[in-house]
C-alpha cells in the first residue's frame, strides 16, 4: 500500500487509481479471507458507509458503533458484526469501496475472495450464471402481480438476492432469516440501496419465497423436502414460490421414506409445475441436474382427482435466452386456470395428473424426447408376420398378405404433402362453453385424444351450431384429428360429421391424389412424434404404393373393430369378476354344494 500511495504521489505511472486497486488485491496483515467473521465484519462496514451516505475509516469504535445501531436499531445485519472491528479495517473497507467504484461491488469482491478459500460445497454450491438467469427471469416474472414481500432463504447467493430484488418494486418487503447467511444477504442489498436502513414492514399481502436447497452439502432428500412442505403449508392462496433443489430429489425416484415424505408436499395441491433442467448448473456439481418447483395456489375448485400438473424436462436444451421465455411462458400457464393451461401450447411441459404424480414410485419428469418406434430389419418382417398371424388363433383375419412386387415409398415431411395437395391441414372451430349441450353434433377435442372413449360427451345443437358458425366444415370418415401440445397426438374419425373444436386440427388426405397417404399410418406417426408449436411441420410420414391403400385400409379397419370387441369382451369380464366378488363376500350370493363340499363338512 506504501508503494502505491509513493506512487500516487511522485505522480509515477498513468493510474491515477493506485491506491484503490491495490486495495482491491491486498488485505491488513490481521485479515484472513477464509475467516467468516472477518469478511462479515468488512462486509457491515461497506453496508454501514451506504447506508450512512459517509466513510468509516475516519470513525473510532465507539462511533462505529453507535453509527450502526442508529443505522440498524434492530440489529438485523450490522451492529453484530461491527464489534470485532480492527482499527484498520474500516479505512481499508473505504478503499475496497472506491476501488470497486461502490460498497455493493466491494461486497462482491470479499464474497469472490472468500469463496475462493473454501472447499467444494458440492450440491449447495454456486449456481451457473444460466441459472441465475433463468431464477431472476422467472421471479420478474411472477411479480407482475407486484407482491408485498419477497421471502428469501439461506441458500441464496446475496449477488443473486441482490438481483431479485432489483426486479420487484421499490416498495418490496424483503424477508430473510436472522441467520449469518440472511444477514449477510441483508447487508449485500443495504450495500446496493436495494433497501433502505429502517424498513417498514408490511403486514399481510401476497408473498413470492424464492429456496435454494440444499443449504449445506450433506443435507438429506427428507430434509428437503420438509423444508419444502414447511413452505407449501405456510403459504396463502395469492403467495407463489419457487424452490431450486438436486433433481434427484425433486423429480427422480427416491427411497420409501423421502418418497411418503415428497407425497405429502404433492397432496396439498400447491405444487403446479416440475421442471428437470439440464447438467452443469451448479458450478462446484458440474454433473448434477437441478429441478425447479413452482408451488402456487391449488388448481381452483377441481376435484382433487382431476388436477393436473405441468412437468417439463429440459435435460437436452440449453438455457438460451429463447428457451427460458418459452419455459416461463408454460410455468405462467401452469400458474392459471384448468382452462387456460388446456388452452396454452406449451412448448416444454406437459400436463399430468397430480394423482398419478402422488402414486408414482418412480422419477416425475421421464426422459425426454419422443418415443421412436424400433425399426426391425425389412427381411425380418414376413417371417415376424407370420408368427404374429398364427398367435392370433381365431382371432386373426381372414385375408393373408403376400409377398409384394412394388417398390417401398420413402417418409416424406407433412409440409411437402401439403404443398403437393396430397394432404390438408383444417383448423379447428373455437367454441364457448355455453354452445355445449347433451345432444346434437360430436365434439371432438385436444383432452379427447387422450382417451378417445370419451369422444361423444360433449355436442352441439346442429341449428344454433350452423348459424354460429356457418363456415365450419364437419369432419369425413378418415380425417385424422390431431393437436402438438403438450404432446403429439391424433385419432382417426371413422365415420365423419363431428365438430373439431380449436386447438385441435384436422389432417384430411385427399380423394383425388392420396399420395399412397393412409389415416391409419398417419395417426401412428404422430403419435410417435415430437410435439410442440409447429412441430407438425417437420413430422415425417409413412405411405405406401397407392394400390394397396384401400386393401391396407380395410385390414386395419377390421383389426380394429375386432381389438374393440376383445376390449368389451376384457371389460365385461372384469366388471363380472369385480361383481361377483363383492356379492360373495358381502353374503347376497353363494354356489351351490356339491357331494364334495357335504364330504369336507362330515
């Protein structure tokens, strides 16, 4: 420090600034960099020269001291740590604080230093700047509805906390704990002026909780997600939360004590959106995969077997800025009504129902990617076919394919079938809720091809339908309705003359030129597809030479037929074995004895 202030002096070399970079890079003989009450204690004294607008090295002790109880009466981050102040210490925190051109970027430099003294922290380590960005993107915005206080736990970085704060209005009550790291994130935000000595606290209003967990390296998966389920029980309907935690605990399969523990936090209907995000978000955990959960209010007055929630996995996707709006986009969603999530294309997530989540012994978020069907080998198939057709028994079909003399028709993109008017795209009629009656025109939906047995609970009055929409055009035998979101997914119309209703759309092949197009194939491809917002455009479709369209349509509709007759078949005896069971037991029904059974009694 000599050397440089000489410098500064004789007016020697072209920085002016000398001092204070030295300052930067040096330390009081008595100062250690890995001693946590040594950095907390330069730390409080950077917030008290922001806070007090004047410098500290000037101050003896006794008037630091009373400066940072004027300045924090309550003694939520400073008047603690003032005590073991060196006499030194403050006139060099006044350098620290020029050199960095401001006590917040002061702060930043010990927390860099002190962080380069400690070991690993593994799964509590720092979190990559991708992760940040995403954590920051989401809480503004979530804060659209402008909460009253932003509740922050241990596990934050304090330049993250900073950033958070920086997105919410001036008058955000900032809630964190009374431990070192809360304190410590308190003094990073009086550093930035982010919030003012003497808070007003606000009592009531909305709350966004933002938790980075684990908050040490050793923490347990049960301990998790206690502090999770904590969380989830304390909140109120309008407070959000978003919790950061190892994917393996969040999303993957757990043992049977931190599963019952993950149910319960499931159960209370909070949990609205569970995201896997990619490796390499957590700086000292290179490998690890983080998980997000945003807890919210309960799914409106759905039943509690009918709520849903989003579950996206982004193992496979950087975290572009492109990527986090879309992500964001499908957590706001996930954030509304049962309405409005069936309503949104979401891009990366999909809804699942929250009971099959609770039942579920094994990871929440599967792995991503559509699934591909195995190709077997072409010179494998008639001999697999024939093994097939004789496994069927009675149940197989009368005509027998034979061996083909017409070459095989490459997979084509649906765009280019569209564009050689082999294939047509018809959107979907938006309905309103009030059209729907029990009888009339079918409706066919997005939900409804998910279980296309429920096809047929939902019409339309045929006049007020006509004359409310007087352009829509009703399907024909063979259109494949189909939608992209959450998932790829179509069901062939058999017979025609139902109503689609938006988002889901129509795929119809045309009469004059089918292209070796059949609605059979059509409907399998998809559902192997990937979905997403115009992901049909690139979906690849199968056909075949255009002579065996209409012999390969009518085995496939007979297959068909005959599969449902077996699944009626199935259901009704299931129902009788059901039935028949409870009768016994409940003693209305019995069979009758016979010599054996008067035998066993004597």
């Amino acid at each position: 420090m000599s050397v440089a202030q000489w410098l500064v002096r004789t007016e020697h070399g072209n920085n002016g600034d000398v001092v204070a970079d030295a300052a930067a890079s040096a330390a009081p003989s008595e100062f250690d960099f890995s001693n946590t009450s040594h950095i907390a204690a330069v730390d409080a004294l950077l917030a008290l020269r922001a806070a007090s607008g004047k410098p500290v090295g000037e101050l003896t002790a006794r008037e630091l001291r009373e400066a940072a109880v004027a300045a924090d009466p309550e003694d939520s981050c400073l008047v603690a740590e003032i005590g073991p102040v060196q006499d030194a210490w403050g006139e060099w925190a006044d350098l620290l604080a020029d050199a960095a051109y401001s006590p917040a970027g002061a702060s930043e430099l010990l927390e860099r230093r002190h962080k380069a003294t400690t070991p690993s922290a593994g799964s509590a380590g720092p979190l990559s700047a991708e992760a940040e960005a995403l954590v920051v993107a989401l809480v503004h915005a979530l804060a659209v509805d402008r909460p009253a206080s932003l509740v922050v736990n241990d596990g934050l970085a304090p330049s993250l906390a900073s950033e958070l704060v920086g997105q919410l209005n001036d008058d955000v009550e900032v809630v964190a704990s009374s431990q070192p790291e809360g304190r410590r994130i308190r003094r990073r935000l009086l550093c930035a002026g982010l919030i003012s000595p003497i808070e007003h606290i606000v009592s009531g209003g909305p709350r966004l909780s933002v938790e980075r967990l684990p908050l040490s390296g050793a923490t347990s998966a049960s301990e998790i997600l206690q502090a999770v389920d904590e969380l989830a029980l304390g909140m109120k309907d309008q407070d959000r939360a978003i919790v950061v935690a190892p994917a393996t605990v969040l999303a993957g399969p757990l043992a049977t004590d931190a599963n019952l523990a993950r149910t319960d936090v499931l159960r209370t209907g909070r949990v609205r959106a569970i995201v896997k995000l990619p490796a390499g978000l957590v700086v000292s955990s290179p490998r690890e995969h983080l998980a997000l959960w945003v807890l919210g209010r309960e799914t409106g007055h759905v039943a509690v077997a009918d709520r849903v929630t989003a579950v996206a996995g982004l193992t496979d996707n950087a975290l572009t800025e492109a990527s986090r709006s879309d992500l964001i986009n499908d957590v706001l969603a996930a954030l509304g009504s049962v309405q409005g999530m069936r309503s949104h294309a979401f891009r990366f997530a999909r809804l699942v129902r929250t009971s099959s989540l609770i039942a579920s012994r094994g990871p929440l978020v599967p792995d991503t990617g559509a699934p591909r069907a195995q190709r077997l080998p072409a010179r494998d198939l008639p001999a697999l076919l024939d093994q097939a057709h004789l496994s069927l028994g009675e149940d197989a079909p009368a005509a027998e394919p034979v061996p083909a003399s017409t070459p095989a028709l490459t997979r084509t993109g649906a765009e280019e079938l569209i564009t050689g008017r082999h294939l047509r795209v018809i959107s979907g009629t938006r309905l309103s809720a009030d059209e729907v009656t029990e009888s009339g025109l079918v409706v066919v939906g997005v939900d409804d091809l998910d279980d296309p047995s429920r096809i047929g609970q939902r019409r339309l009055e045929p006049l007020a339908f006509a004359g409310k929409h007087p352009s829509t055009h009703l399907t024909v035998a063979g259109d494949v309705v189909f939608r992209t979101s959450p998932t790829a997914k179509a069901w062939v119309d058999p017979d025609g003359s139902k109503v689609v209703a938006y988002p889901a759309r129509v795929l119809r092949i045309s009469a004059a030129d089918p292209g070796g197009l059949v609605p059979e194939i059509i409907a399998a491809d998809i559902n192997r597809s990937a979905g997403g917002p115009a992901s049909w455009r690139r979906w690849q479709l199968r056909r075949v030479p255009p002579i065996l369209t209409a012999p390969l349509r009518t085995a496939l509709v007979d297959l068909a037929a005959r599969r449902e007759s077996l699944l009626r078949r199935t259901r009704a005896l299931d129902s009788y074995t059901e039935l028949l069971t409870d009768a016994v037991v409940a003693g209305v029904v019995a069979f009758p004895h016979t010599d054996t059974d008067a035998e066993t009694k004597h």
